[in-house]
C-alpha cells in the first residue's frame, strides 16, 4: 500500500469524526504533509488541542491489511469512485461554527459496488425504529417503485423504516448503501449482521469511521449527514416527535436537497413527525414513488401517454388483494378483510391507509367500504 492512501488512513483515525480544521490542512498541504504535521504536533493551536489525543495511535498499516481480508477499501478523494460531485453540497455549510458539518477525510466501506455509480441517482429513505404495520407496508411500496426505477436507495441500516428500506431494495435486486455510526468491521444493530452482509454483495456498507470504533449518540447524529449528502432527497415515512430521522431531514434542508414526508394515521404518534414537518412546510407530502423521483430531480417515469386504465393499476399486489376483499356493499372490519384477503392483519392495516389516500376507499363507525 502506498504513503499516501496510509497517510489518509491515518488522518480518519485521529479525526475520528468530522473534524473541519483537519480537511482544510488537507486541502491545503495534502494528506502525506498533514500526516507529518499530525504526528509531530506542528500544528496551530485549535488542530493540535482536537488531534492530541490520538495522533500516537497509528494502526493505519495494520487496519488496511485487516479491512482487505474483509474485501474491503478505503474510498479517499484520491480515488475515481469518490463522490466529490454529491459532497459539494457541503460547501454551503460553514463547518467553523458547526463541527458536524465538515466533510469526511476518507470513507472505509465493503461491498462490490462503486460509490459514485451508485449514488449518482440516489433517495434516502428513513424513519422512526419503532415503526408500525402501515410504516413498514408504505416503505415496501415506496423502496419497490424506487429502486425499479433506478435509483439507489440510501439509509442508516438501524430497526425499523431503516432495515425495511435496506430489505425492500434487497428484495427488488436493487443495491442499497449502508452508512454506519461505527466501524464497517462491526455489525450494529447485531440483529442486522446477516442484512449488512447482504447489502455488502451487490450494494456499499459505509463509514466514515475506521475499523473498530463503536456506535455512540453523537456518531449517529454526524453520520445523518452523510446518508443526507449522498442523496438526491431525503424520505421520511414515520417519524416520532423526537426522532434521528428529523435530523437527516435537517440535514438534507441545510445541504439545499428536497425533504419529502409520507403522512401517516392522525392518531399515530409514529407519525407526528411527518405531520408537524409536513404543517411547518418543512417538508413536501408525497404519497407515491412519483411524487418522490420528481422532487428528488430531473430524473422522470416514463408515462404511458393514454395513463392508467383505472385508478388501481396504481396499487401494490397487496392494496389490491386488500381492496379486493372489499365487499361490494357494506363495510367490514380489519380482522374480517384479513380473513378474506388472506393478507397478515398488520398488512391489512398498512394498506388501507395508502387506499384511503387514493381515494377508493372510506371508513366509518362500522368499518371500512368501497368508495364508488
């Protein structure tokens, strides 16, 4: 391995982070000189006080060496798949007042797949962990539509909107890109090992962190901006009062990208997020993967010019076998649609939203019903 890519290897461990002042002796000496000045403490005040702690910890060699047996590379602006064209964004934001926003030095990752291929046309799609039947069904939908249309489906691989927008792109042969909030060596959440492996085959598991750094609170925060730089729009489908999700939402506003809302049930509070964001203009309502790829750019669907037949040929497989249970007279509850349907309950109850916003569907106090 060479000097340099050591070198850069080097600077993302002392760094560990965003760390501002560091890309601006990069950019300004190169990362060989910058290592030099790092390890010699031959540095302004403000660098030498953020980098003391560990500029004597240099595993640079041997992490290179551990991250090639795990098939992996480390990503430096040095290189072709850099995304310098997505990470100008960045250049709007002032990194001196905030640390956060600074751009990562080098980005460790595993997979087969090429970065700035794969996020050339790219939406991140991301949500609460606590996510409900009617959130996990809309993502499914959403991350489908999405990927069929070629765009790359970005995301933070956490519980929740998060693991269902990986698997939804998994499950449509589309690769997806993980960002982590800690070394790409270590599978967090633990539950999601086998997923990360997946995305790893066709897709990108990423991090600005190097091998073995743990997850920490403020790992997830800085994290968020890279899910929001890498993406064209950031998709939020459920989103609590408090939520990581609504900080990658800040993000993509502060990085000048569309932040795009799913609304939810009114009485669901996994979607106060959305509802407040959405009430605030913060964010667009988009109820389909249209609306989705218009905002996120010029990138269009190509439409049959006599348009759709009937307005279902727009539902999913799933509203469709829904609505279809649907008597023609009459209205039924839940449990009896899923009976009828032979769709799982918390299926049925993602559906019937997304059936009511197309508007062929109602419900009352006696249940739900056709709408002519």
């Amino acid at each position: 391995m060479s000097t340099r890519t050591l070198a850069w290897a080097y600077l993302s461990q002392v760094a560990l982070g965003p760390c501002a002042p560091l890309v601006e002796l990069v950019a300004a000496v190169g990362p060989e000189e910058a290592a030099r000045a790092v390890r010699g403490a031959d540095l302004p005040e403000v660098l030498r006080t953020r980098t003391e702690a560990r500029r004597a910890l240099d595993t640079a060699e041997r992490d290179l060496e551990r991250l090639d047996r795990l098939v992996g590379r480390l990503i430096t602006p040095d290189d072709e798949e850099w995304p310098a064209w997505k990470l100008l964004a960045f250049g709007g934001v002032d990194a001196r007042r905030d640390r956060d926003a600074a751009l990562p030095l080098a980005l460790w990752a595993l997979g087969s797949g090429s970065l700035v291929e794969l996020t050339e046309r790219a939406v991140a799609v991301v949500g609460t962990r606590a996510a409900s039947g009617y959130g996990e069904h809309v993502t499914a939908r959403f991350v489908e539509d999405l990927s069929g249309a070629g765009l790359t489906v970005v995301s933070g691989a956490a519980y929740g909107i998060d693991g269902v927008a990986h698997r939804a792109a998994l499950a449509a042969g589309a690769p997806t890109v993980a960002v982590l909030a800690c070394g790409v060596d270590r599978a967090y959440p633990a539950g999601h090992a086998r997923m990360l492996r997946d995305i790893a085959e066709t897709g990108i598991v990423l991090s600005e962190y190097p091998l073995g750094v743990a997850p920490a609170r403020h790992r997830f925060l800085a994290r968020n901006r890279l899910v929001a730089g890498l993406s064209d729009a950031v998709l939020v489908v459920e989103a609590g009062a408090r939520s990581g999700a609504r900080n990658t939402a800040a993000w993509s506003s502060r990085l000048g990208k569309p932040v795009l809302a799913v609304p939810g049930p009114v009485t669901s509070a996994a979607s106060v997020g959305c509802h407040r964001m959405i009430r605030d203009g913060y964010a667009q309502l988009v109820a389909r993967a249209e609306d989705v790829i218009a905002a996120a750019g010029p990138i269009t669907l190509e439409e049959n010019e006599s348009g759709p037949a009937r307005r279902l040929d727009s539902l999913s497989a799933v509203e469709l076998s829904v609505y279809e249970a649907l008597p023609a007279t009459g209205a039924i509850g839940v449990r009896e649609l899923s009976e009828q349907s032979g769709q799982p309950l918390a299926a049925v109850r993602g559906a019937l939203p997304m059936l009511e916003l197309e508007g062929v569907v109602g419900q009352d106090e006696s249940g739900w019903f056709r709408r002519r």
